[in-house]
C-alpha cells in the first residue's frame, strides 16, 4: 500500500495535469530563451560562448539544489516545498526580466536553478506517495507525456514572444506561468508525505542517508543508465541553437521544426509505456527501448556522414526515435530506484536527478559548444551516451537477481544482488 490515500479516479487525470505542468516550468526555463540568444548577446555584450553558459549556471545550480529538494520534502512534506520553489523561481525570473548585464543575469539564472527543481523531483515522489506497480508506472508516464510539450512549445513560444517584443518578455512569461503554478498548487495540491513517516533534516542524518543511497551499486548503475540515455538526446537540445540555426539555417521561429518531431517522440513514447503497464514485462521494455535508442544512434550516424549537410526532416527523425526509445526506459528506472528507498522517495529521487544533472551539465557546458558546429561529431557522441547507458543496463541485468520479468506489480520484493 502506499503512504497516503488514493486520489478518486475523477482525480487522477487533473493530478496528472499539475504534475506534469510542475514538471514542466524547469525545461520552460531553458528552451523559451533560445530564439532569443542572438537578442540576449547582442544586449547584454556577450558572445556564443558565453551566452551558453546561461544553460551550465542554470544546470549546475539545479543539480545542487536537487540534493536537498526532496530530502527537505522527506521531513516538512511535499506541498510546502513545492509552493515555496514556485514563489522563488517567479522572483528569479523577475530578476532575469529586469537584467542589464551578464553578471546579473548569470545570478538569476542560477537562482532559477535552484528552485527549479522541485516541480520535476518532489513531483515524482508524489507519484510514488499515492501509487504503486503499474498504477504509478501508468501515472508517471502520463506526466512524462505533458511534460515532455515543453522542449517542443517553449522554443515556439519565445519566437511568438520575440515578434512582438523583446527578450526580458519571455522572463515575464516565465513569471507569470510559475504564478499559475503556484495558484494550482495552493488549490489542488493535497499533502501526499503523512507526518508520522517524515525524517529528520540532520545534517549528519541526511548525510548518512545519501552516502548510503550514493554507495548502493545498484543504484548507481539504475542512476548511471537514465543519466548516460537522457544525455544523448539532451546534447541535440542543448546544442539546439547552433544546430536549428546555423546547420539547419532556419531563423529563430522555426525552432518547432527540430523540437515538435523530438518531443512528439518522448510523448509517444509515454503513451506507449502507460498502455504496456501491467500487460509487458518491465525487462522487455527497457529492451525495447534500448533497441529503438540504437537503431535511431546507427541511422544518424549514416545519415551524418553520407549528407553533404544536414536538412529537413531526416536530420530530426533520428531523434524521434531515440526519444521514444528514452520514454520507454525512464519510467522503469525511476520506479525501480524509488522503490528501493520507500522510507526516503525524495532523497532518492533528488540523487538520481543530481546524476543526470551533473551530466547534463558537462554536456551543455563543455560537449555542446565543443561539437555543435558539427552535426556527424554530434551523432557520434549521441551513440557514445546510449552505448555506455546500454552497458549500465546489461550489467544491472548481469548483477541483479529477480528482476521484475513480468509487469509492475505492488507488494513483490524487490530484487536482490548477486552477494
């Protein structure tokens, strides 16, 4: 059973709802300014190389602050933690609306950053909270598909945004859509974290906690595998300026054309790993899921390398696919490393998030610049992160005894290592 009751039926989908728009508001953050680097460089006296950094500040504040998101959730409970991030994030976007410089625009960035965090990592602990088995499988990919519009609408809303005004108007969005959030939070948001089963935020308890966490081999190679697949296709969006508008040579509101096949990818991909809760084994469907991953990695690699330049539509399809294939195997790992902390949800799922991130950090701010003037170095390196997630994955499989060979379900023990 799970930690607190079950919501109606009549209430799912609205939580899926909110979830997902908590979810959404980090990646909001990153892909509204796109259109608007050439703007937003040309304003503040700052180049390319500089201008990305805008995304390494940003990441590398959430991945801190993502360590103590969901342990602080684990001791004062979710919802507070939840509407006290929104209030944060929509005063750091005021500050990023209002920046003359990049200095203080780095600063607000980074306090964006650290508040960003607690729609996407308290948000899957409240999924864990309420459900279980293939009804948290099903409920996490239904937010997975709402949150997976971000990428593809928030580019195409900063181009609307830049045609009739300038730059600082996408942080005044930012603002006002993290005001909403805060609104539907306060009204719909019940708390999911029962106060007798909250921790202590000791320092040296939390400590404890996460180096125990950190030191499970398993969890570091469930970790390791989601972080090493993501980052495969978070290259392309972090290289998204450079690949839209200097390979592809579209202008800043075309954006959609890169970002809608993706996304429509990760949310078919979702809806695909909803319908197989409870009828395909999850083994299988992180099978399949590398399958597609390698097949989209070969495909672009082909085309890379035999096109004299990439264009429209086959230099996205290989995304497409890959992002299917990272929305099939997401929601397994998760729940898998949810359900081996059922008495710390948010420190867990705060480590695994800081895991990606810190990999996306480097991505965006060492790989991307290094690679994205060049679109088969960007395929190559795409193939390096799904090969090396496959091999975190092959060896849980080679390690772990037990693994859920048939669908989710609530109650099994889980699995166990080889000692």
């Amino acid at each position: 059973m799970s930690d607190a009751a079950q919501p109606r039926p009549q209430a799912v989908g609205r939580l899926a709802l909110l979830l997902g728009g908590l979810a959404m508001f980090g990646p909001f953050s990153i892909d509204t300014i796109f259109p608007a680097f050439p703007q937003m460089g040309a304003s503040l006296g700052a180049d390319k190389l500089a201008m990305q950094q805008t995304i390494s500040v940003y990441l590398i504040a959430y991945a801190l602050m993502s360590l103590v998101h969901g342990p602080v959730s684990d001791a004062v409970g979710r919802r507070k933690v939840i509407l006290v991030g929104l209030f944060v994030f929509a005063l750091a976007s005021v500050g990023c609306a209002m920046s003359r410089d990049m200095t203080t625009m780095l600063a607000f960035r980074a306090l964006q950053g650290l508040s960003a965090g607690v729609g996407l990592i308290v948000g899957r602990a409240v999924i864990r909270d309420l459900f279980d088995g293939d009804d948290a499988q099903r409920l996490m990919s239904q937010v997975m598909m709402i949150f997976g519009i971000a990428p593809a609408i928030a580019p195409i809303i900063g181009g609307w945004i830049l045609g009739w005004a300038q730059w600082p108007a996408i942080y005044w969005f930012l603002v006002a859509f993290s005001l909403a959030l805060l609104a539907a939070t306060f009204a719909w948001l019940p708390e999911t974290y029962p106060p007798a089963a909250r921790a202590s935020l000791s320092p040296r308890l939390l400590l404890r906690n996460y180096l125990a966490i950190f030191r499970n081999p398993r969890f570091q190679r469930l970790a390791a595998c989601g972080a090493f697949n993501f980052a495969g296709l978070f290259l392309y969006i972090a290289s998204a300026p450079a690949f839209v508008l200097d390979l592809l040579r579209l202008n800043e509101r075309q954006f959609g054309w890169f970002f809608v096949p993706m996304i429509g990818g990760m949310m078919l991909g979702s809806f695909a790993s909803g319908r197989a809760a409870g009828r395909l084994g999850a083994v299988r469907q992180v099978g399949i899921g590398f399958a597609c991953c390698g097949a989209a990695a070969v495909a672009n690699i082909a085309y890379n390398a035999l096109a004299e330049a990439p264009s429209l539509p086959w230099a996205v399809l290989p995304m497409t696919l890959t992002a299917f294939g990272v929305a099939l195997v997401f929601p397994i790992l998760t729940l898998a490393i949810l359900d081996m902390y059922p008495r710390q949800r948010g420190a867990a799922s705060s480590l695994q998030a800081f895991t990606s991130l810190v990999v996306n950090a480097v991505v965006a701010g060492v790989l991307s610049p290094l690679l994205s003037h060049d679109g088969l170095l960007l395929a190559v390196a795409g193939a390096c992160f799904t090969l090396v997630a496959w091999a975190f994955w092959s060896w849980e499989k080679a390690r772990t005894r037990y693994l859920p060979q048939g669908p989710l379900r609530p109650g099994l023990p889980g699995p166990t290592e080889h000692v």
